[in-house]
C-alpha cells in the first residue's frame, strides 16, 4: 500500500471530478454528486442504522472488498480515495488478511466522500456520508456483489443513475 504523492493525487482527484462529474455537497438538491455510470447500482444505507455491533456494516464491507478483489483480477491495484484527505494505491490481495495491514478507507462513508476505484475508473464503489448511499459500479463488480449487498440493504435506490420507482398497491 503507497500513499499517493501531491502530483498523483491531484491527477487523480482532477480525472475522477471529470469523468464522473463530481460535485460535493451537503444539499440534497444536488444528489447525487456524481453521475452514475451505466453500469450501476446505489443503494440507501439506512438499513445499517438499527444493525446491533456492527454486523451488518461489518458484512457489508466484506461483501464490497471480496467483490472488488475478485472484480480486478489477482495482480490489480486499487485506487482508495478520501475526499480532501489521504489517498492510497493498494493490492487488495496483499491486505485484510491475518498479518496484513488493514484495507485503507472502507465502502461506508464515514463522515467523508470514500472512493474505491480500478486504475482504469470502470470499476468501484462511491461512498456518499450526507445522502447516506454506496454505489458499486462496473459489471463485473456488480455480478461479483450486488446480489448480496441487495439482501442487506434492500431495493435499490437508484440502478444507472435513475431513480428506481416503488409501485404501489
């Protein structure tokens, strides 16, 4: 795991604000703050609010890692960032395991933006603190994990950037 130097670490914040068009901000209004590829899913967080001792949380961080390890191949690295803060390039085969250092950031947005992102921006996860959601983007990372993360979280809230509509009975 490296921590990503001044020069890097722009280059990278500069093309993630690019492509995906990211706009932070507290106000609901302007939710979501990036636009949402087309090969994604967001979902509310809400569910982990009533989870005793974190074991909802702690499933839904296993259920996002082991997808991403499995979504980037054996010898991929991934890009962790945390929004005005300390951001990592990583081997998520060389990290979580007993007597390997802890993965840098984690999928749920704890007070800030958290990005996890292959080097190519077609695969990861977007953390939102203020709406409260994770999107997981990128086919191969979807089929890898959004069927489990649906049984834990629930419905969708949005799949490809549009909001997902609930019918009622």
């Amino acid at each position: 795991m490296v921590e990503l130097l001044e020069a890097e670490y722009r280059r990278v914040w500069d093309r993630f604000y690019d492509e995906f068009e990211f706009r932070p901000s507290t106000s609901s209004l302007k939710w979501p703050a990036i636009k949402e590829p087309v090969a994604s899913v967001t979902w509310s967080l809400a569910a982990l609010d009533d989870a005793p001792a974190y074991g909802r949380l702690n499933r839904l961080v296993e259920m996002v890692e082991r997808g991403l390890t499995s979504s980037i191949g054996p010898s991929g690295t991934l890009l962790a960032l945390d929004w005005q803060h300390t951001s990592y390039r990583f081997a998520p085969q060389d990290v979580g395991d007993p007597g390997q250092p802890a993965w840098p950031l984690s999928p749920y947005p704890d007070g800030d933006y958290y990005v996890y992102l292959s080097e190519d921006f077609r695969t990861g996860s977007f953390g939102h603190p203020w709406e409260g959601s994770l999107c997981l983007f990128g086919q191969e990372l979807l089929d890898a994990a959004s069927a489990e993360v649906e049984k834990l979280l629930g419905r969708p809230i949005r799949r490809s950037g549009r909001a997902v509509v609930t019918s009622v009975r």
